[in-house]
C-alpha cells in the first residue's frame, strides 16, 4: 500500500494491493478500480481550489491519469502510454489548466504527454478510459540518473516552459515547440505534433536535486549533498538557505504558501523552520526549533507594554521547561527559556487580567508531574524586549503518592483570589483556591474518589447566564462529568472542613470509545455547548441544558481524524478548531463539517491554542516543535 497527499493536506489518495485508489477528503471516502494490480507509485497535484491531479502506477508499470475534485469524486481517467516496457516513475507535474502531463523515469529520460479537452476522458473504467500517447521525448535527459523532479507551466501567451532536475544535479529547462528549431540538439526527439527543444542546463548542487519550486516566476530547486539542505534560486545561481538536515531520513518538508517558501526540517533533534517571503528585498526568518522533547502544554497571552499590545506564547514541556515566544512579523523569537519544574508540564493556562494589575505583569498557572501545581508572575521590561517569569507560588502536596495533574482549568477570579480546578491521574479532581496578594494556595474541595474510576485526562468551566459555575472533566475511560462548584466561590461552603466534596450534578457515559483528550466548553443561550476530541479520532458536540443540567444533542463526527485528537477550541461563531497526531489542523462549523484544513510541520502535536490578534485568530500548535497559523476571524 502506498500514498500520497497534495501540499495542502486536505485530499490524500491510497493505492491498495488490489489495484483500487481510495480517495480521502475530510470525511469522504471514495474507491476506483484503477489497476488489476498492486499500486507501486502515486502522487497527488493541486490544479486548482477545486480540482487535483492524481497520477498512479502499478506494478506492471501501467499509468493511470486521474482528474478529482474537492469532494472526492472521480470526473475523468485516461491510461498514459509507456514508450519502453521497463520503464518506472520516478516523478509527474500537470501544467494548472491539465492540457499537459510531464512524466520523469527513473532512467533519465523526459516524457511529455498532451490532450485537448478533458470532456473526451469518460469513465472510471481504465481499460476503456482513452489512451493519451507520448507526444514528444528527451532520453536520458539527465544520463543514466533518475529525473527526481519535474515541473510544467504555460504562459499567458501559450508558452510552455518544462524543467527536469535529477540526481545527477542538473537542472534542464525545455520549451515546448510545435516544429523543431535549426538549432535543435540532436537529442531532441518528436513522437506527435511538437518537439521539446532545450533552452538551458544548469548544475545547481554536487549532489541530488529532490524537488521544484516555482514561486512568483521565481524557480527554486531544493537539493540535499551530505546531508545538507539547500534552497537553490536556478536562474541567479543563488543559495537562499543553507543547513544540515537529515534529508536521506526524509526528515524534511517544503511547502509554497501566501506568504512565501516555508521549510520544515530536523537538525540535532531539533525541529526547525525558516520562512522565505516572496518579496526579494525581505530578510529570511528563521524560527529555531523550540525543543528537542515533546511539548505538552501551550498558552497565549496578550501583554500590554506601553500601549502597544504584544503576544506571547507559553510552552511546557517533558523536560521540565517553560518557554516564552514572541510571535509578531512572520518570526517566533524565544524571550524566556528556563527550567522551572522537577519534571514534565503538562499544562499551563493564563490567568485573567483585571484592572488592578500592572500594565506590564500577567500571572499563569503551569502543573505537571509530582503534582507540581505553580503560580508565576510574567513580568515584563519597559521595552518590551524581554520576559521574566518569577515565581509566585506553590500548591502544597496532597499525599505522597507519585501522581500527575493532567489539565487546569481558570473557574473563576475575584480580585486576588482565584479558584483553579485541577484533574489528578489518580481519578481525583480537585478544586484549589489562589491568593495571589498573599501568594499562596488553599485547598478547598475534592471529589469523591469513585466518580471518577479512571485517569481525568482533561477539564474546563464555564459561567452560566444564571451565574453559576460549572467544570467539566473528561476521563480515560470516555465519560465526561459536569461538577457544580458555585457553593464554594459563593463562600457559602466552609472550605475549611476536611471532609467536604465537590458534588457531581451530570454524567454523560461514552461520550468517546476510550480518552476524552481534550475539551472545551462555552455558553450558547441558556445551554453549554462541550466540544471535545478523543483516542477515538472523534469529534464530539455535546449540548447542555443548564437549569438543570441535561443533555440536549450530541452530534459526532467519527472520521474528523486519522489518530488521536490532542486539542480542541472555539473559534467564535460555532467554529471549532482541532488538531491531531495526524498533523492535520482542522476547522468545523457547528455540525461538524470539514470547512478548512492545514497540514502543521510540527511532529506528534500534543496541544493547541487558540488567541485573537487584532482582527485575526491565531493559531498554536505544540509538540516536537512549535508553529502558529493565521486566519481571518470572519472566516
């Protein structure tokens, strides 16, 4: 079994054993047969916003053309002629209106196919789909070395431009020809009505060229030579970045986006990223990897410094580590990099701001393994040019037991003093009181050890329209429960006595097939919408009525992942967002259906934030590595 994805992640195809191509696009999922054997090869082009090229190769060696569309459907298959019985693929580009298909083998040689109208190809039968023929050839091309890249564009007056790199380091440029030219090289060679003819032949590296790029008429080459990776500008003979990377690994990604050329790639165990604007007189960013172990936890925070707002991210992580990230201008820069726990973070969330705090100094909660449960100060310089985190203060331990807190939630916060809920891998959930004027924290519930049978892995809260305050926890074990915890904010509730215990008012049982990972909450109305991901790779919208709490609806989406779901969060509007350790990052309407989608560079993402930037939502994705995307908060 073999696959492939286009750039933007959001159509994959499969090529099964059987010869049969699965399609899979958000939540559909549809099966051709394409082969009467096993697929070898297959890779999947964007034409357009709508449209995809997907070109497959079976064991045989037989070629199959196919045109898809956003929603996984098959409008058009044709049968790509082979010149020699032995030869393999190696590479395939399609020109954006489909009119041309350049193939490269894995001898050296060029091929070029072209059709006219897309309306004559019928059918997903492949055995009668047309035969499109080989209308003009450049053997060996790049020698006897494997043509590992190609690409093709046409002009807007009709001109077709065909560039081949291989790995032999060479970089061909051909134009296609509708006679052949005095000048003709002899290795030119016209099967139909065209000719290739090459114009140029650069050596751009001493060692392979893995992939073109044409970015705003710009060609780019990337090329690997002792395990380093370079990002080659062909036509000015320029290196635009240089670095070590494990390219034999495939530990490496380049993509093409609005913004410019964006690389992703591995060096020292370190996950790197560097983006290349379009713009020529634009610096190159380089945002250094954050950490070499998984990141667990990530917050944003908006700090005002001398009027002028400035955000930043809080990452936590296995090793211990809180870091500070200043994201503004395309650039993540590190402010803060210090070990302030004994061991893993699992979590950090910011606490709410209110007037009587400074200008320049927020406070954030981090928890974590040993029941490590740490308030800090985030204080920031007049400049704004560097964070200091300063320790506030530290929960005492309940026990000895060797447990984790595994997610915290904010309830709620009255001047100085905050109330936290924290879940316990024990099964306990624990509601904690915060004096931030005394520094110190007080216990002041506790639920009863059996609601809970299982490890909690996740919590929120929310305040309802009748003033009440309600957390929400999800276990391993699928179930979610809704705690009601207004009798202790309200000081109604001598917190004092040893035996008090938070009270379960809502159980809602299989909720997810194993771990509730993740889970958000807000109010809609009268009713609590909870949207939650779990191991189960589903996404779940479950509706609550508050007065009293019961469940109205639950709408589920049982494929809105590949694996796990690691986060979830509300981007206004109904809007959710996820992510999962597919590395998919997906928007959903209110009924759970695909409306966005990107592909994050960020391996084993375990956690995501959600923050509004002036008009625009910013989004955080943590795991080996740290990234942000950015989107219209109209959308």
């Amino acid at each position: 079994m073999v696959a492939a994805e286009s750039k933007a992640g959001n159509v994959a195809a499969i090529g099964m054993r059987d010869g049969t191509v699965l399609l899979v696009c958000g939540n559909s999922i549809r099966s051709a047969q394409l082969h009467t054997c096993s697929v070898q090869w297959l890779t999947v082009m964007q034409r357009s916003d709508n449209v995809y090229d997907v070109i497959t190769v079976d064991n045989s060696g037989d070629i199959v053309w196919s045109l898809v569309t956003w929603d996984a459907s098959w409008q058009a298959v044709a049968r790509i002629e082979r010149p020699t019985a032995g030869m393999r693929v190696a590479s395939a580009a399609v020109s954006h209106e489909g009119q041309w298909l350049v193939i490269g083998s894995a001898t050296g040689s060029v091929y070029v196919y072209k059709h006219g109208d897309l309306k004559t190809i019928n059918g997903l039968d492949a055995e009668t789909a047309t035969l499109l023929q080989v209308a003009c050839k450049w053997p060996q091309a790049h020698g006897r070395h494997t043509v590992s890249a190609v690409s093709v564009d046409v002009d807007v007056v009709g001109n077709v431009r065909i560039v081949s790199g291989g790995r032999d380091g060479w970089v061909r440029t051909f134009n296609v020809l509708d006679s052949v030219p005095a000048d003709a090289a002899p290795d030119a060679v016209c099967v139909g009505d065209v000719v290739l003819h090459c114009t140029s032949r650069v050596k751009v590296t001493r060692g392979w060229i893995e992939q073109l790029l044409c970015v705003d008429g710009q060609l780019l080459a990337v090329t690997f030579f002792r395990k380093r990776l370079e990002l080659v500008d062909v036509e000015a003979a320029h290196i635009v970045v240089s670095t070590v990377c494990a390219g034999g690994a495939k530990l490496w990604q380049v993509v093409v986006g609005s913004a410019g050329v964006r690389i992703g790639f591995v060096k020292s165990g370190l996950l790197r990223t560097v983006c290349v604007p379009l713009s020529q007189s634009a610096p190159i960013v380089l945002a250094t990897g954050i950490s070499a172990t998984d990141i667990r936890a990530v917050c944003a925070i908006d700090v005002q410094i001398g009027g002028r707002q400035l955000c930043v991210a809080l990452l936590g992580g296995e090793d211990g580590r809180i870091r500070i990230i200043k994201c503004s201008d395309m650039q993540l820069d590190v402010l803060e990099n210090v070990r302030r726990h004994r061991s893993v973070i699992r979590c950090i969330q910011s606490i709410p701001s209110i007037s009587l705090d400074s200008d320049a100094s927020r406070f954030v909660l981090s928890a974590g393994a040993g029941s490590e449960l740490r308030c800090w100060r985030l204080n920031a310089s007049s400049g704004g040019d560097t964070l200091a985190l300063v320790d506030w203060a530290l929960a005492p331990m309940l026990d000895d037991r060797d447990i984790r807190i595994m997610d915290i939630a904010v309830v709620h916060r009255e001047l100085s003093n905050v109330w936290i809920v924290a879940a316990y891998s024990d099964a306990s959930v624990v509601l904690w009181r915060l004096d931030i004027d005394h520094q110190t924290f007080s216990y002041a519930a506790r639920a009863a050890s059996d609601i809970h049978a299982h490890c909690v892995l996740s919590a929120a809260s929310v305040k309802t329209n009748d003033g009440r305050y309600l957390v929400l926890t999800g276990a391993s074990d699928g179930q979610i429960i809704v705690w009601d915890v207004s009798m202790f904010i309200a000081g109604t509730v001598d917190v004092a006595k040893p035996n008090v215990a938070l009270q379960a008012v809502l159980k809602i049982p299989h909720v997810h097939q194993s771990g509730v990972n993740t889970l958000c909450a807000h109010v809609n109305g009268v009713d609590i919408v909870v949207a939650s991901g779990g191991d189960d790779c589903c996404i779940s919208l479950t509706r609550i009525g508050s007065t009293p709490p019961s469940v109205q609806s639950v709408t589920r989406n049982e494929l809105a992942h590949a694996s796990a779901i690691q986060g979830v969060a509300f981007l206004g509007g109904g809007s959710i967002c996820s992510v999962s350790t597919d590395q998919r990052v997906a928007v959903w309407n209110q009924h759970l259906e695909l409306q966005d989608m990107a592909i994050t560079l960020v391996s084993d993402p375990s956690a995501l934030e959600v923050s509004t930037i002036g008009d625009d939502l910013q989004i955080m994705v943590a795991g080996i590595g740290f990234e942000t995307f950015t989107m219209s908060s109209s959308c």
